[in-house]
C-alpha cells in the first residue's frame, strides 16, 4: 500500500491509478466508500455528509443543494474601454466572435487576509488581458488603475485562452505569493505558461515551454497531500466515430514549477461526462463533454464545480452549466447528485444565458455562506458559438450546504462509522428551529458512553451553522479523545449538515476554508466563531 491520508485512506502503491477509461458509463465507486478505514480520523475539518463516507446506518435522507445567484447580479460588468478588446496576437477568423468581457475564466477570486480585500483576476476582452480588482465585501468591486498598463486594471497582457490564479499562503518565498498558470493561444504555442507574483499585479515569467496541454486547463493545490495538481484539458473518444471530446487528464508534483514541465507521457485520464451528464435535447452534441473543472480544498474534502458542455446553439453561447463532485483521496470522484448546481438563464437577455464558467479558488467563506464567483454569456446573435458580453456572478450557499441529511414530523437517526479525534468539543450544522437534534456518543460495539447519553444531551432547536453540542454532566469530550466512538444523531423537523470536533470552545475546524474569507488568517479555519 502507498500512503495513509488524514482521513484514514491508505493510497494504493501505484499512485495516481493509471487504468482509468473514458466512456460513456459513470466512473467506478471511489474505493474509499466500498472499503472505508476501520476508524477514520476526523480531526481535520468539518465532516460533510455528501457521501456515506462517514455513515454506518441512517434513517434521514439525503438532500443535495443547488447555490442560489445573488439579486444583484452581475456583480462585475464590462464598463471600461479596454474591456472591449481583442488580443492583436488573436487569428483573424475570431474577429467576429469579440465582445466586452469583464469574467474569470477561470483566473481567480481570492480573500487575501494579508490586505483583508476580496481580490479578483478576470479576462479583459476576448482572450485580450488579465485584469484586477479588488473589494470589501465581495459584492462591490473596484477597477483600480495600476502601473502595469496605465490607466487600465490589466496586469497581464499576454493573449491566454484561459489562466489559473492561486493565491498561495504556504509559500515561503514572497516572491512566489501568487502564481500564474495559463494556455496560450493554440496558433502561439500548446506549452504551459506559469508567472509568479509577490502582489498579485507585477508578474515575472518563469516558465513558458512547460507541458503540452489544451485550453482550459486549470491548476490547484492539493493541500491535504502538498500535491499541484494539473487539470489538463484533452481529447478523447466515447465511442467509435465520436472525436473531439472534452475530457481532464491528471498530473501531480510537489512543486508548482517543476510539475508544470510534464512530459507526454506524464499525465493519466482522469474523468469526463458521462451518460448521466446528458446534453440537451435537439442540439449538436450526442454525448455532453467536461469543459472545465476547477478543484479546491474545503473542509475535510475537495470539491470540484464541473463546466458541463451540454450542447450549442445558433445565436448564444455555449450550453454550460455547473455540476459539483466531491474527493476525498483527491483522484476519484462522487459526483451522486447530477443537478445543476449553478445554472444558465436561456431567456434571451439574460446576463448569464449561457458559458457558465468558475473561477480559480472555486468558493469564499463569507459567514455563514459560501460564495462562488462565475462567468456568464449574454449570447448576442452573431454566430454559431457567438462569444456574446461576459459578466461576473455571484452564487451563494450555506456553509457546508452542499448536502444535508433531513428529518420531518417522524424523528430520524443517523449513526456514524467508528471516528477518533483529538479535539474536545462537538459541532454541528444544523437547521432544525422548529425541531430538535440531540446527539449520545457510542463505543465501537455500539454501547451509549455516559454521560454522553441521548437524556443528558442539551436538545438544540436552532438554524446555525456554527452550533455547540453540549450534555449534562460532562464539560468536554476530552476523556474520549483517541478513543474510537460512533455519534448517533437524533433529528425531527430539521435538516443536519455538519459535525466536528474542535479542540477548543472557539470551535475551529482546522479545515481548509478554499479561497479563505474575512476573519480567516490562513488557509486553515484556525479561528472558529472569531471568523
């Protein structure tokens, strides 16, 4: 076997697995829910139920989440002059398809806690520059003029296809705060680029013949392993006949720059859509295709927002939609739940019409909520992929909201696996105002350990994401820390997302919080309710 992860999955030697195939068939199970640890460690992060990871047995029902746009939206339009560009270094044939755009794509929306401001990189233009801009509270942006181009915003000129953002705050070398990953126009060279930054706006190039790649290829790191991962855009066949296929292949490396110089034979298949990814009816597409995915660490787990590409259509822009996936090996996927998780509007009009895209980063920790920044297409009539104005959007969810196991009148349980933890004291999030949760705490064998009995618990009727878990007759978990325990809940009228086990009363996670947040210090929730 290969390495044991935090959450108790032991890795097979052969690493990252090499025998994936396309189809059209969902992927396999991830091994890690056929065969979970005997007891899994639960000390890093929030312990999301939006797989039966942690469940041993369950009377609720799974619910799955979509985010919700924000009634401002867009939150950031193309208003200025040189956001209506076209790259000179462009070929001419995509003259036509120039519009204002002012969009991640996938670039990055990042909370830096150094300058406590919101910061955005977005596309200027079709393929044109990199822009920059900053906010307080993440829904009100400032286009600030800058050095790099006066009097513009821009702070990259380079005609890109698509870049990477990552603000990276276990970097040691300031100089390396930011890095810079992009795919150069096709007709200029199919190598990878990366630049670093210090700020964010000055950028030095450091690589520009890294591995051969595709549009749309994206970058994130994998903190739970200290992996970058490289989400490679490629091609690939379903069936016979059938050519052209958006689809990722995967490649790690400890180091940034060094990773992103793969060899041909580097990268393994990693994933596509799949027949339960269906494109819409009556359009050009037999089988749906895996346009973009952007990947971040939250909590104990990694998400990924898949850019479904569902079809085309005369006068809009591309059919894409966002899908959420869940990893907790960071390799094979759940994605249980095919809803459309962030959706286009087909009313014509509409900022978001079609060419739903992510941002680097992928969420923010907002209090309470999660917020996804993402691209959306006007879809002015002018073609068969007409690019059409880009806008930014915002999306919110509930913090941990991707799942929730519910309950109604009829009070429901839910037991878990056999969990060890080092921490103290319990957390949940729950939403059960008009219900009540209580929680007893069990040995291995399935024996209620006094005093952490369902009676002596203090029954919570509350909406909080952030909610303390307490019984008569105990101050703390702390003679159970090390100890394998299962927690069984017990719920009516409400709905569970969450639990933890933090260390302190403050109830820090001590999982990662994706592209941070107010009140945040690091990349870690090291702060609880401070945040």
């Amino acid at each position: 076997m290969g390495k044991t992860l935090y959450n108790g999955i032991e890795l097979p030697g052969v690493w990252p697995p090499r025998d994936r195939k396309l189809g059209a068939d969902p992927p396999p199970t991830p091994p890690y829910l056929i065969s979970p640890p005997r007891v899994i460690p639960i000390d890093v992060g929030r312990q999301l139920f939006v797989d039966d990871f942690l469940i041993e047995q369950t009377t609720l029902k799974r619910d799955f989440h979509s985010a919700e746009y924000h009634p401002d939206n867009p939150v950031l339009k193309p208003d200025k002059p040189w956001e209506a560009t076209r790259h000179p270094d462009l070929p001419k044939w995509r003259e036509s398809w120039s519009a204002p755009m002012a969009c991640p794509f996938s670039d990055g929306v990042w909370y830096d806690p150094a300058d406590k401001l919101f910061k955005m990189w977005y596309m200027n233009g079709y393929c044109d520059a990199t822009c920059y801009a900053i906010s307080e509270d993440g829904i009100n942006w400032e286009k600030p003029a800058l050095d790099v181009d006066p009097p513009t915003n821009r702070v990259y000129t380079t005609v890109s296809a698509s870049r990477t953002v990552w603000l990276d705050l276990e970097e040691t070398d300031p100089a390396r705060r930011y890095k810079m990953f992009y795919h150069k126009w096709p007709q200029l060279g199919e190598e990878l680029q990366v630049a670093f930054s210090s700020d964010g706006i000055h950028w030095t190039d450091v690589l520009k013949d890294g591995g051969i790649n595709g549009d749309r290829t994206t970058v994130f790191y994998n903190p739970f392993r200290k992996v970058w991962v490289f989400s490679i855009r490629w091609g690939g066949i379903i069936e016979e006949g059938q050519t052209g296929v958006r689809t990722r292949n995967y490649w790690e490396h400890p180091d940034a720059l060094e990773g992103a110089q793969w060899k041909e034979d580097d990268p393994v298949f990693w994933i596509g859509a799949d027949r339960l990814d269906p494109p819409y009816p009556d359009r050009d597409l037999k089988f749906s295709e895996l346009y973009n995915l952007d990947c971040v660490a939250y909590e104990s787990l990694i998400i990924g927002l898949f850019a479904i590409l569902q079809g085309h259509e005369t006068g809009s822009p591309k059919l894409n939609e966002l899908k959420v996936g869940f990893t907790r090996d960071g390799f094979n996927w759940d994605r249980t739940s095919r809803e459309i998780f962030i959706p286009m509007d087909p009313t014509p009009g509409a900022w978001n019409r079609g060419n739903i895209q992510s941002a680097g980063g992928c969420c923010l920790v907002v209090g309470d909520k999660l917020h996804f920044y993402v691209s959306g297409k006007l879809g002015e009539p002018g073609g068969y992929d007409s690019i059409g104005r880009a806008s930014t959007g915002l999306a919110i969810l509930r913090r941990d909201g991707f799942a929730s196991m519910d309950a109604g009148e009829s009070e429901g349980a839910l037991t878990t696996k056999p969990v060890s933890f080092s921490g103290k004291h319990l957390f949940v999030n729950v939403d059960a105002p008009k219900g009540e949760l209580r929680v007893e705490v069990l040995d291995e064998n399935g024996q209620v350990i006094a005093p952490f009995t369902r009676e002596n618990c203090v029954p919570i009727s509350a909406d909080k994401t952030f909610q303390g878990v307490s019984w008569n007759g105990a101050d703390s978990l702390a003679a159970l820390s090390g100890t394998p325990v299962r927690f069984k809940f017990f719920l009516k009228n409400g709905k569970l997302y969450s639990f933890w086990v933090s260390p302190d009363k403050s109830g820090a996670s001590h999982g990662y919080v994706a592209a941070g947040g107010p009140g945040f210090t690091g990349p870690t929730d090291t702060v609880g309710a401070c945040s």
